[in-house]
C-alpha cells in the first residue's frame, strides 16, 4: 500500500490539531477545578464567618453576575473581612464603599 506525501501531511496535521484540543480542554479544566476548589473555599469561610456573610451580599448587591471564592476571595483576619483576592475586570470597590453599604444593609434588618 502506497501512501503519498499530501496523505501524510494530512494525518499528522490532524494529529496536532487533536493534539492542541487536548491540551485547551485539559487546560480549561485545571482553570476550572481551580475556580471550584476556591468557590467551595470561601463558601465553607463564609458559613464560618457571620460577619463574611453581610460583606459578600454587599459585593453580590454591587456585583450581581460576581460570586465568592470564584470572582473574589474574603477574610476576615481580626480587623473585619475585607477582599483579599480580586478577579473581575471591574474596578475593585473600595473598603470605604463597603462598609457603608453593610451597614445600611444591617439598618434594614433592624
């Protein structure tokens, strides 16, 4: 069986073609185990952290398509929470804008 040379560039350009699929898809699914890792993260923080919880209803308020642990990260180190890590393109809100909000969302409740 003779095999020409058009033949063969065609196979071994569908070998790279498979092969740089592979590598987007095993790429995108590290990004994305990443992202969930990190999302379950901080919702397991923020169940712990009572004060966490206001301040990320505030940045969802802000935010709405924004979500903890996967568009920003939250701690509270002793000194309130405050965001440690952000993801959005979106200018980050300032500590100030924050808290103001927080608390008037904790003046609603009553």
């Amino acid at each position: 069986m003779y095999i020409d040379s058009f033949t063969i560039s065609a196979i071994l350009v569908s070998l790279a073609v498979v092969a740089l699929l592979g590598y987007i898809i095993f790429s995108s699914h590290r990004r994305m185990e990443a992202k969930l890792r990190r999302y379950a993260a901080q919702q397991e923080y923020i169940k712990e952290q009572s004060a966490c919880g206001d301040y990320c209803i505030v940045l969802r308020q802000m935010y709405p398509d924004a979500f903890p642990g996967i568009d920003y990260v939250v701690r509270d180190d002793g000194h309130g929470p405050h965001i440690v890590e952000w993801y959005l393109k979106q200018p980050r809100p300032s500590e100030a804008e924050i808290q103001k909000r927080v608390e008037q969302l904790r003046q609603q409740r009553g």
